[in-house]
C-alpha cells in the first residue's frame, strides 16, 4: 500500500486516456487521448514529482459536435507502457468488475506491479453506463445497485486472496473458483494500493471496506468535509482507515483575467449534444437532463482558475477546507499545465502541507 511522505498530500494526475479530456467544449486544445499524449503527460508528472497517474476505462463516447470520448486508449495496457515510461510516480489503472474476471485482474495488475518494480495500483469501478455494456452484452437489467455492489464485494476478495494465498477456493453468488491460483504474488507490500469511488451509502461501505483511498466530490467545501469525514469514520468503524481525495480541474494563464478569459471561452463553446448523451449515461431522465444541460458548464469537476500564483493559493485552500488526503489534477493542455504545476505550485504545496505536519506534531509545553 502506498503512503506518501510524512505530513504531505498526495498530488497526482487524471490522464487524458480519451479525446476532449475532462472539458466538454470544442473551443479546448486539442487532446487526441492517444499513447504518445498520455506517456509525455505520464513523463512530466514523473519528473515534477507527483505522487500517482490514474486512468479511466472507457468504450463508448457521447457523441455531439466534438464526439468526446470517442477515441480511447486500454487503460491496463496503457498503464503498463507508461510504467515502462516512468520511475517513481505510482501507475493505477482501473478495471471494472462487471466485464473483467478477477482471477484476470489479479494475474494482471501483479503484472504491472513487476514491470513499475512495484508501483502499482487498481482503481475500482463497481458502476456501469448502460449503453457502454449492452453494446457488449455485458449488461444485466435484473441487476440493481446494491446487486452490482453485492458483485463487486465478492471480485475484491477474490482479488485479494489470490495476491495472497497459494489457491482459492471460492463458492459465490456471482463468481467461483475452485483450486485458482495466481503466482507470484506482487512486489507491493502488503499489496498494490486499491482506489475506489462512492457517493450512495453503498458505495462508501465498498470503498472504506476495500480501497486504500476513496474519491469524493461535494457541492461546497461543507458537502466535500461532510463527505471526508463520513468516509473516515466509516472505515475507523470497521477497524481500517482511508484516504480521502478529489478531482480538480486546472485553468491557468498569465493572469486571473486571462485565466478567467480562458475558461469562459471553454464554455462558450461546450458541445450540448455531448453534455446531454452524458447526463442520460448518469441515468438522468431526460427532460431534466436537457434542463441541467442547459444550465452545466463545459467541466462539472471543481475548478481553479488564475494566475500561477493563484491555482497554487485555490489548490491549497481546496485541501484544507474540504479535509482532503489528496487531490487528482485534469488539465485543458496536460503539457502546459503539469510544467506549470511542477515549477509554480508542487514545491510551494510540499513545503506548506511539511509545516502544517510538523506544527501539529510538535510536542505539547
């Protein structure tokens, strides 16, 4: 499991694993979601210093002018290049546990530990978009929620065994296995970190259960530090802890205006046809998915917009009122942004969180 230096924060990287990226404008540079985009955003962030690169599955777009999310790299295999790219930065891929075997996950996320020499992580998706599994029939309608989550109990902890014990057996509602075996083990001690993403009570007993780090999101920082704290207490209730993260997106320029300038333009030219086949993913009904369309801005991830001085004053404010362990920066340009973020605001952010900890720690007079 990985821990990040003694009283900091873990800063690491969304890749851009397909095209348009995290903003849905036709008015953003342009992000094709290939290899050779992603391994020079994968080499900078290993340079900079950031702690973790993470990529999403993805297998159908949203269509609209821009036709985001069309074109997209496999997260596994691209992570195990990028491993290969890389030297210390951590490589997380994510998997999905309704399409991907666990005796498969389990040989192959060891097989990216070994190549990264023991850098290796597994995202969790225990969700689904309809149309992105019926296409491959790979969707099951008598399936609810707490169903996809009953499954994805029994994936993790056969996961889990097989990193570790010699053979499983396994009698379940969803999977079996009988005398399954997974050599050699992963170099990860005690294993590779496990990261997970939950906002139903469900999904935040999976995830404080089974993952190392869970990811949230909020309205406000009071819905962010509600979440932080119903998350921790949670996995304290059971005898285990987590970390606690979010995304953020970055929008920087020379000046605030500018910056501002910036991402009004993104808006102005957000691809509504893309917006609204989303929301419909989201299980939105879609009248109401055509009014929040109508209002939602080109990103629904938390920005900060400005200066390099002032994304580096936004990104810690936003750790500190919302109580987070970590955050997971996306970028208009990955190239421009991570550079900034490397000379600008990482060592700023490091040496402000090592001061905190060290203040906190002293000794009481």
């Amino acid at each position: 499991m990985y821990d990040a230096p003694d009283n900091s924060k873990d800063i690491g990287v969304f890749l851009p694993i397909a095209n348009g990226g995290w903003i849905i404008s036709k008015n953003t540079p342009r992000l094709d979601g290939l290899y050779a985009t992603n391994r020079q955003a994968a080499v900078i962030a290993d340079r900079i210093g950031l702690d973790f690169i993470m990529s999403m599955s993805k297998w159908r777009g949203f269509g609209g002018e821009t036709d985001h999310w069309r074109h997209s790299m496999d997260s596994l295999t691209m992570m195990a290049g990028l491993a290969e790219a890389t030297t210390r930065v951590k490589v997380w891929a994510t998997m999905h546990t309704l399409i991907h075997n666990p005796a498969v996950v389990a040989k192959a996320i060891t097989t990216l530990d070994y190549i990264s020499n023991g850098r290796a992580g597994l995202n969790i998706v225990a969700g689904a978009y309809r149309e992105e599994f019926a296409q491959m029939g790979r969707w099951d309608d008598t399936l609810t929620h707490a169903d996809r989550y009953d499954l994805a109990e029994e994936w993790i902890t056969i996961v889990k065994r097989l990193w570790s014990e010699p053979s499983v057996d396994f009698r379940g509602k969803y999977f079996q296995m009988e005398d399954c075996q997974s050599d050699p083990k992963p170099l990860s001690r005690p294993r590779p970190t496990l990261i997970a993403a939950g906002q139903s009570d469900r999904g935040f007993e999976f995830a404080t259960t089974h993952a190392d780090a869970c990811f949230i999101s909020g309205a406000n920082n009071d819905e962010r530090r509600e979440h932080a704290a119903r998350a921790r207490e949670t996995a304290a209730r059971k005898g285990g802890s987590t970390k606690v993260y979010a995304m953020c997106i970055v929008i920087h320029a020379e000046t605030d205006a500018k910056a501002e300038a910036r991402s009004n333009y993104f808006d102005e030219g957000r691809d509504m046809g893309a917006i609204l086949a989303q929301m419909k993913s989201w299980g939105v009904p879609e009248e109401r998915a055509k009014a929040m369309a109508g209002a939602a801005k080109a990103t629904h991830n938390y920005p900060v917009i400005g200066s390099p001085a002032t994304v580096r004053e936004g990104i810690e404010a936003y750790i500190r009122e919302s109580d987070l362990d970590g955050v997971m920066l996306i970028f208009p340009d990955y190239t421009e942004g991570l550079e900034m973020i490397g000379s600008e605001v990482l060592p700023h952010l490091r040496k402000a969180f090592a001061q905190a900890g060290k203040r906190r720690s002293a000794p009481l007079r």
